[in-house]
C-alpha cells in the first residue's frame, strides 16, 4: 500500500522522469509510437500532442488530474461514515475524471470543456447525489 500511495503522489512529476523539456522521451523507455500515435499537425502547421504544444505537457496535465481524481475519491472512502458530506466529496473526484476523458479524447476545444458543460455536470451529480443520500437516510430511518 505505502509503495501505491508514493506511485500516486509521484504521479504529477512522472513527466520529469520519463522526459526531457525540448527532447522528447528519455532513451532508456521502450518506444511504443504513443508519442506519434497522440501527435498530429494542426491548421497552422505547428505539431500538437492531443492539443497540447508537447508530449510532456500532455503527460503532465492529464497525470495531474489523474492525481486530483484519485485524491479526491481516496478522501471520500476515508472520510467518517455518516458524515453528510462523505457522499460530495465525489462532485469534484466525477469532475477531475470527467476532465482526464476530456484530455484523452481530445476533446480540449469542443462543448464538452466550456465552464456551462462543467457547471451542469457539477449541478446533476450533485443533485444525483442528494437524492442518493435522502433515499437512503430515509430508508434506513423506515
């Protein structure tokens, strides 16, 4: 578990160890055209990585909300039971991976990044969530 929990918090800075800024990957890792396969040239001829300017910027940021979903989602299955705000402590875990779908889709400059998107998908799972906890608060006081 403690070796899990140091893979997790190193999981923001994975880009510094298997990268160099302005090179590319490191030469001791296997190459399996991820690199290439994620990489195309966009209108203005610049080379993008899934939108991002490189291949160590889209490994960080998509790492980084990675770290911030597993945070998230670890303080909801270690908070008390029978804390009313156990259950929203999924809002921002169900945004933070809503968010890596967003990056590993490529869906960076669609509807799908627009703050009224987030905001509507923040207000359905909490009310998702609000109705789950009354159902079961009340079913358990019947």
């Amino acid at each position: 578990m403690a070796l899990l929990l140091s893979l997790v918090a190193m999981l923001p800075f994975i880009h510094d160890i298997i990268s160099v800024k302005g090179e590319g990957i490191k030469e001791w890792l296997p190459d399996f055209g991820i690199e290439e396969t994620l990489t195309y040239k966009n209108e203005d001829g610049k080379t993008k990585v899934h939108g991002f300017s490189s291949y160590r910027t889209f490994i960080y940021f998509l790492l980084l909300h990675l770290f911030a979903a597993i945070g998230w989602a670890g303080w909801a299955k270690d908070a008390k039971p029978g804390q009313p705000y156990k259950f929203f402590l999924l809002v921002p875990a169900i945004l933070a991976i809503y968010t890596v779908l967003v990056i590993l889709f490529d869906a960076r400059d669609s509807n799908y990044n627009e703050a009224n998107t987030k905001i509507f998908i923040i207000i359905a799972v909490n009310f998702l969530l609000m109705f789950w906890f009354l159902y079961r608060y009340f079913r358990q006081k019947n």
